[in-house]
C-alpha cells in the first residue's frame, strides 16, 4: 500500500519536473563586463530577453529527411565513387611505376654504352657491306660526350 502511494507520487513528481522543464523559457542578457550571458532564471538587475527555443522535429514529422531507400542509393553512389577513385589512383600508380620501371631501364643502358665507349679505343659504325667505319679522334670525343648527357638526362 505504501509502496503504490509512493509511486504515485514518484510519477506525479517526475511529470511536474517534466513539464515544467518543458515550460522553462530561456532568457539572454549582457552582463557588467559585456560579456553576453543565458540563463533558465531571469536576473534580477537587468532587462533581459526571453528567447524563443524550438523543439527538435520529430523523424516522422520531418519531411525534408531522405527515405531509407534514398538513403541506400546515396550510399552506393557515394560506394561506387569511392571505389571508381581508388580504380583510377591504381591504375594511375601502375603506370607511374611503369614509366619508372622504363625510365630506370633506360638509365641502366645509357651507364652500359658510356661504360663501353669509356673501356674502348675505337668506335666504329658498321657499314651496309658488313666493313667498319672508325671514328675519327674528334668524332669519338662528341660521342662520348654525348653518352655522358644522356646518362645525366636519363638517370636523375
């Protein structure tokens, strides 16, 4: 018997505190130093403004809010988006690596035909007949020369 009074008032006092929070205004004032200050009470030296609060809108109530089936097809657009932007950085990456991979090839022959024209006396050009066509002193100079440009171009 007690134990229903005293639920009964437990209840009676949980829906005054709710209603009453529910009835609170909120109030906005400056205070001495300028600052600007809100409240559940009004202070008692100075003029304040009740503000205005509205309530959240309820899910069902919003309109403005996508349909769950809106919601998935925005999910997998942005799913397909994001998988199409990891595709093309893949395939940009493999060809980054792939120019890398020639540039680094390139590299490694320019070394190999300057290590020979430095390791040789002679070069020569191999002639339609089969015979071979030395070059003369200046000649070799400018192509030795030009292996040691193409070894700076080519292995930055």
């Amino acid at each position: 018997m007690f134990q229903g009074k005293l639920y009964g008032c437990l209840v009676l006092l949980c829906s005054q505190l709710f209603f009453s929070v529910a009835e609170s205004a909120v109030y906005r004032w400056v205070d001495e130093q300028g600052r600007v200050q809100f409240g559940d009470r009004p202070p008692q030296n100075q003029q304040p403004e009740e503000l205005k609060i509205k309530s959240a809108p309820s899910a069902a109530s919003d309109a403005g809010q996508p349909s769950q089936q809106q919601r998935r097809e925005l999910r997998q657009k942005l799913l397909d988006s994001y998988r199409e932007e990891r595709e093309l950085k893949r395939e940009a990456r493999k060809e980054r690596e792939e120019q890398a991979e020639k540039q680094k090839m390139r590299c490694a022959q320019a070394k190999n035909r300057l290590r020979d024209y430095e390791n040789s006396s002679a070069l020569y050009d191999l002639q339609a007949d089969g015979s071979r066509a030395y070059l003369s002193k200046a000649q070799f100079e400018a192509e030795l020369v030009k292996a040691r440009v193409a070894v700076k171009q080519l292995c930055r």
